[in-house]
C-alpha cells in the first residue's frame, strides 16, 4: 500500500509503539472491566435493586429473565396471562 511506503522510521517507530501498547494493555483493561461489572451485579443482587420501567415493552419478561438469573423463580408462571386465555 501507498501510506506505509511513505512512513519514515519515526512514524514506524511511533507505529510499532502504538500498536504495541495496546496488545499488552488490552488484556489488564478486560479484566478490570468484568471486576467492575461483577461488583456492581453483586451489589444490585444485595440490594435487589431491579430498575424496570413497568410502561417500558417487555418489561415483565426482562423481569421475569432477570429473577430467574439472580436465583429467583424457575418456574414459568402465567398467572398474569389465565385471564386472557380462559374462554
């Protein structure tokens, strides 16, 4: 390609650097970042702090899903639904 032909050492140099970095840092910032997130969903656990919007669509089932991850119920309850489904 044309742009690499026309880098000089110190742009290969800062290239190589660059490039470096991020490979050996990349690894270190992943795991800092799933520390973070299993912090805080521990902490929504102890609170049991479930922010759904009820109006939102599909809120139920992502409350649903979300006990059901956290421990919650398994079973499939559809006592919300019998109402609608008797005839």
């Amino acid at each position: 390609m044309q742009i690499f032909d026309t880098l000089s050492a110190t742009d290969w140099i800062r290239l190589i650097t660059v490039v470096g970095s991020y490979l050996l840092v990349r690894p270190y910032i992943v795991k800092l970042g799933s520390r973070i997130q299993q912090k805080e969903f521990k902490k929504a656990e102890a609170n049991d702090d479930i922010d759904v919007v009820e109006d939102s669509w599909g809120a139920k089932a992502r409350l649903r899903q979300l006990k059901c991850a956290m421990g919650g119920d398994e079973k499939d309850d559809d006592s919300d639904i019998e109402g609608l489904l008797e005839h």
